[in-house]
C-alpha cells in the first residue's frame, strides 16, 4: 500500500449517480478522462484482466477463436451495410490528413463478415465462430453511471459463421451456454430475457440482464416463465368488436379540457353511462412524435393509445430504431396545421387522408372499439368514434408502457417488472450482413450459398461496474474471489516493528503459494487502515494488531463482515485454503 499507485478519496465524486461509480472512483478504480471515458488505475484494470480471462476461457471452451481488428475503421465496408448513415449521432466519425472517412467501430459485424469473406470459400470451413475483446467507441446521448455508460468501453463480440439454419441455432446455443457459465463466474445476479434486435437487424434474439435496481432496462417476467425486456413486450391484442349497433360519432363541446382527467370529469357529469362510469381507458390518446430519419428527414408520427396509458420512451425508440424520437414543437404545429394541440383526432390522420400524416395505434385499438377523442378543433372531442367504422390507422405500434399486473403475452397470468443492466446479448443475424457484404461459400453440391450469421457482445468493462453494483455495500466495494485484484488484503496494525515483519513474513508466504497479497505497510492509525481495506473490497483481510501478543491474528471477511481469530502459525494454511475454496 506504500508504493501501490492509488489514493483513496473520502468524497463521492460530483457526477456519480450509482453506488459502483462512486466506489470505484473512491477506491482508486478508475478515472475519469472525460465525459463517458475513463483511465483504468492498477487495481482496476486487475479486475479488468480477471473479467477478460473469464470470458476468454469460456469463449475458448466454445471453441470460438481469438482475433483482434482495429478500433480505426473504413468506412466502405459500413457504408455496404448503410450504417455509416443508420448509426447516426451515435457513431465516431472522422478523416484522416488525405480527407478520407474513418471511425471508431462501435460494433464489428462488418470488419468480420469481410475477414471471413476473405479467406474462406466452402461449407467445409465452417461452421466457424470468431471472437475479440475490444475497445469500443459510440458517442451515446447520455453516458452516465462511470462505467455502466461509457462512450468508449470493452467489449467481447464474436460472431458465428453457418451454412444453414440449423448450424446458426447450434451455434446460438453454444454462446448462449458460455454466456452462462461466464455470469455464473462472474457471480452475478442475471435472467435470460426476450429482446428487440434493435439497429442490428435480425430475429431470435436475448439479453442477459443482472438484476440491479438502478438499471436502465426494464423487463417483465410473467408466472409461466415469460421474460422480456419492456422494449420486446408484445401486448396481447383482444378479439375485434361487432360495432353495427354503434351510434353515430356525437361531438361534445369540452371548453379547457386539456387533460384526460378533466375530459373524464366531464363525460361522468354530462354522459353518465349505465354500466359504470367512464375512465381515461375509454379515451382514445393521441400523441405526435417527430421522427428523425438517419438520413436527417423528418416525419410527424401520431400514436393513438388507451388515455390511460403513456407512451414508454424506450420502447418507441426500440420500435423505430434506426430513426430516431424528437418532441414535436410549436414550430412544428404551425408547420402542420391539421394537428390541434391537445385536442388531436384520428378523424384527420393517416397516410391516405389529405393531412397524409402517418397513424398508429396501440394493439388494444382494435376494429369496433368506441372511443371519446379529439375533434380537431379547441374545445371539442368526440364521443363514439370506432375504430375501423370513422377511422383507419395506419399499422400498430405497440409502444404504450406496460404495468405490473398486465396481462402476460403467454397467458399465463399477471407481468411483474424489475429493472436490469444489460450485461450481453445475443442474436441470431441471419443473412443480413452476408448479404450486403457477399460472403457466400460452396455447399455441399457445389452452389454458392449466403452464409447466415449470429452476432454476440458482453460487455466486459461494464460487467466490472455491475459487478460492483451487485456486491458493494455502505462501507465501499467487496469483490467476490474470481474478480478481487488481490487475492487477501494484509494488514499490520500493530506499533511495534513486530507487527510490519510478521505481517511481511506472512505476506512472502502467502505468495510462495501463488496468492495475490495487498500489504498495508503504511504508517497510518489502524482507523485508516481498517476504513481502507473496507473501501478497496478485497474478499479477505487479515489483522495483525493487538492480539499478536497472544499469537493470534484476525482474519475478516468482507463480505459478510465475519471476524475469527486464527493462531499465527496456521493463519497461512487456514487463507490457503480460503482462497482455493477447499
Ligand atoms: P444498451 O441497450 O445498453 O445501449 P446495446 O443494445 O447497445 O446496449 P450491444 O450493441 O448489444 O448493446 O452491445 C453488447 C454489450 O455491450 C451490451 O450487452 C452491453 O453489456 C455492452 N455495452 C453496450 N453499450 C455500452 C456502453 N455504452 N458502455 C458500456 N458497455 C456497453
Ligand atoms: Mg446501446
């Protein structure tokens, strides 16, 4: 600890939000260097290494192999695939002194679709599977979190190389297998949920999410197993309903209702129904989005959902990915005049009426539903507009937020939510990328074949940060064995020089044994030291204090705060043991 490069803050950063980002940074991890980068300090790129080996060993066990691109990329090969464009702002570009485009590969399904490309022909090189642990750069909207959102981060990617269908399912699940031997390693706390492919493209897609209450994913379970991501969340669409009983759409003047809860208030005073009183679910929401092409075009996007319900943000950007969500502004009313602030009615939308405004509804607006809604003018909504009868959408866009006690897609009863942090996922690619890059291989009766692909990330840096998040407690980090940067923290408390050499003597033992050992030699009051070792988080800690006198020392486990005294003689056997786990 006398010479070890790391200082030890007593304040949280400014900007730290989660309880890792801020341990980490007071525990000498890590840096910042920017916003979203990070400098990795000794004792954090130990645990950095010890991710890395994990993954690697468990990627090898696939029989998947190592190979290590660039992080300064072409351009061409990502322009083949349109993502030059598609990624968006998200994507690091830049130019070289000649004036030629680079960037910083946020994701490598290209630079690997081409390397295989160039050196394999036929059915019989594959299957194949192919893996690097790397640096990766996306200039996100909000890093945040240290690093949980970093604008540069380490990533595990691999990607697998079939002939057919079936080889890519096999393939699937063999990375699905490593990815669970490698999070059980990890120690960490997962589920396996249903995800959206998102910018990649692609089907059969999960996600291993560690549980985390600070997490930016949201996803459900139901009671039969069902688990998704919110963003993957299809919501059961009800039957549709006769509607040639329906009476005709009647307006009802509605001065300063600009709310549901107001309009609501209304229909109950001047329309009592007979059956039970009106709720925000009879009214028909309809919200206007501007999306954003990545091409930079613009388009109005109206949504129409159950009043009582709110679009979920994350799952409309889930479902319109590569476009991108903007607030629809003032501006942007007077540009398109048949939207009336708060009083907007699907009577005027759709891509084939004059307004050609482009209208989607919720799953739950099915043909024959009968709603109160907007009238398209101030003051005014309408009272018994059905769907399918006075108005056509343009599609379905099932973005509406989903509630704990919704119905489970599979039937099986009510949907809890949690939150989650992404740790990896995993995706069946198919022949997208084979396809626009032309890596195709002989098969068997010597006809060229597109070659079909999956695609899987870990993220190896972020798992540092989550793993801290699951296990860190009010006193600072507390690493689980596999990942600590050492192995038994050794402290000499004591104020004689008897206390510093046993506890050197121990330390030189411990390291004959292949034990990684941190010496806290410093002249410092054994407050500090104890504070320390609490911070740092080794698993282990050892104290040769006021009881060596007696021949005993204490040996203390982070974790679970427990404290026995062990003899002197037999405390190197007795952490021998601790630490191999026998
Ligand atoms: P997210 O939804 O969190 O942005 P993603 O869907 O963009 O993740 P992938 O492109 O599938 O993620 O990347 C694979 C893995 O890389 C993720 O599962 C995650 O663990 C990690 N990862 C992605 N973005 C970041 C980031 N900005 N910082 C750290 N790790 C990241
Ligand atoms: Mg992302």
């Amino acid at each position: 600890m006398s010479s070890l490069f790391v200082r030890t803050l007593r304040e949280d950063p400014a900007d730290a939000e989660v309880p890792s980002h801020r341990w980490l940074v007071r525990a000498g991890y890590i840096r910042r260097a920017a916003p979203g980068i990070y400098t990795w300090l000794p004792l954090g790129l130990k645990v950095l290494a010890k991710v890395e080996r994990i993954v690697r060993e468990e990627m090898d066990a696939i029989g998947a192999q190592e190979v290590r691109f660039p992080a300064l990329l072409p351009r061409e090969p990502y322009e083949a695939t349109n993502r030059w464009t598609e990624y968006g702002p998200n994507l690091f570009r830049l130019q070289d002194r000649k004036g030629v485009d680079l960037l910083l590969g946020p994701t490598h399904e290209e630079m690997f679709t081409l390397l295989v490309k160039d050196l394999f022909s036929s059915y019989k090189d594959l299957p194949l599977s192919l893996y690097q642990i790397q640096t990766k750069y996306r200039d996100e909207a909000r890093p945040r979190a240290g690093l949980l959102r970093g604008r540069e981060f380490v990533m595990k990617d691999s990607y697998s190389f079939d002939v057919d269908d079936a080889g890519l399912q096999a393939s699937y699940d063999a990375h699905r297998r490593a990815y669970i031997a490698i999070f059980d390693r990890l120690g960490l706390d997962y589920v396996i949920v249903k995800a959206t492919s998102g910018a990649m493209g692609g089907s059969a897609s999960e996600e291993f999410l560690v549980l985390a209450e600070n997490g930016e994913d949201t996803f459900v379970r139901s009671p039969g197993g069902y688990a998704a991501n919110v963003e993957a969340v299809t919501t059961p669409a009800p039957a549709p309903v006769p509607f040639a009983d329906a009476p005709a759409p009647r307006p009802l003047p509605s001065p300063g209702d600009t709310t549901i809860d107001l309009l609501v208030v209304r229909l109950n005073a001047e329309l009592p129904r007979a059956d039970r009183p009106w709720t925000g679910a009879d009214t028909l929401k309809n919200v206007v989005f501007m999306l954003i092409r990545p091409d930079g075009t613009r388009e109005p996007l109206v949504i129409g959902l159950p009043g009582d319900r709110d679009v979920d943000p994350k799952r409309l950007d889930a479902a319109v990915a590569p476009a991108e969500v903007a607030p629809f502004e003032a501006e942007d009313f007077e540009r398109f005049p048949a939207l009336v602030k708060g009083y907007i009615g699907p009577q005027v939308l759709g891509a084939s009426s004059p307004s050609r405004i482009r209208y989607v509804v919720d799953p739950r607006v099915v043909t024959g539903t009968r709603w109160v809604t907007g009238a398209n003018e101030v003051d005014l909504h309408v009272v018994d507009l059905v769907a399918g009868r006075d108005f056509t959408p343009d599609g379905v866009l099932d973005v509406a937020e989903v509630r704990e006690g919704d119905p489970a897609p599979d039937g099986s009863g009510p949907l809890t939510l949690a939150r989650g942090i992404e740790m990896g996922h995993i995706f069946q690619l198919g022949r997208k990328y084979a396809e626009a890059l032309g890596l195709k291989v002989l098969d068997a009766n010597g006809k060229l074949v597109t070659v079909t692909m999956g695609s899987y990330g870990v993220g190896v840096s972020r798992a540092v940060a989550a793993v801290a998040e699951n296990t860190c407690d009010d006193k600072g980090l507390a690493w689980p064995r596999a990942l600590a940067p050492f192995d038994v923290h050794v402290l000499a408390t004591g104020k004689d020089a008897a206390a510093l050499a046993a506890a050197e003597d121990l330390a030189a033992e411990l390291a004959r044994h292949g034990i990684e050992v941190l010496l806290d030699d410093r002249k410092a009051s054994p407050g500090v030291k104890f504070t320390d070792a609490e911070l740092l988080g080794m698993p282990t800690s050892v104290v040769f204090g006021r009881r060596l006198a007696d021949g005993m020392v204490e040996v203390r486990d982070r974790a679970s705060g427990d404290r026995v005294e062990v003899p002197v003689a037999e405390v190197a056997a007795h952490l021998v043991a601790l630490v191999r786990g026998s």
